[in-house]
C-alpha cells in the first residue's frame, strides 16, 4: 500500500472514499485545494477548475447522487506526488475512465489534474 511519508493520505483511505463514501473523499482535500477537469465538454486550453473544498463538495455531492458504482483501479504514491484510475460505471452500463495526478501536502490534497472520458 503507497503512502505518502508523515501524512495521513493512504492508497487504502483513497480506495474508501471513492467506493465507499464522498465524505471520506472529501476529507482528503485541504481547504485550499484545486481540481482542474479535462474532458470533452472542457478542453485542455479551458479546463473546468474547482477552487476549494466547497466547490469540490458540490461536484461530489452531484457525482455521488448518481445511479453509479465507482472503483479505485490503481494508485501510485511518491513522496509528495500520486497518480491513480478510477473507473465507474453507471446502471445502464455506460462507462467513465478517470486518470488523475495529485499534489500532497500535510496528507491532504492540494492539486488535481483529472483527465475522463466516458462512452457515448
């Protein structure tokens, strides 16, 4: 299991909140913390940008309420840094692949860089 040294940022609490819990999920990002999203609806020259744990709670609120399973596929820490995949499938079968990049600091997340892509 990857951790990141002195923090309590763990592949293990990862896996929790993003099968188990949003709040779980939450609880890992600083108040400080920034998501930039890249998908098809938001492309790379205008990622949507999260600023803040409130903004990031009401796209987890949103996220979480769907009809959806989530799965943490893989996760690699170093040091400061982690990257890991999720996968999620909605009850119609529909698929999401998510690949994120992650800064640490005091054990929690303060940037993310997330790249998905779902069936159409």
């Amino acid at each position: 299991m990857g951790t990141a040294s002195g923090s309590a940022f763990s592949t293990e609490t990862l896996r929790r909140g993003i099968e188990g819990g949003k709040n779980t999920l939450l609880s890992l990002y600083s108040d400080d913390a920034e998501i930039r999203i890249v998908d098809r609806n938001s492309q790379p020259s205008h990622p949507k940008v999260l600023h803040g744990r409130g903004q990031i709670a009401e796209m987890l609120d949103d996220v979480y309420s769907r009809d959806m399973t989530h799965r943490l596929d893989g996760c690699v820490v170093q040091g400061d840094r982690a990257a890991f995949t999720e996968s999620c499938e909605y009850a119609d079968g529909v698929r999401v692949l998510a690949e994120s990049m992650i800064t640490l600091r005091d054990g929690r997340i303060t940037e993310q860089i997330m790249i998905q892509a779902w069936d159409e």
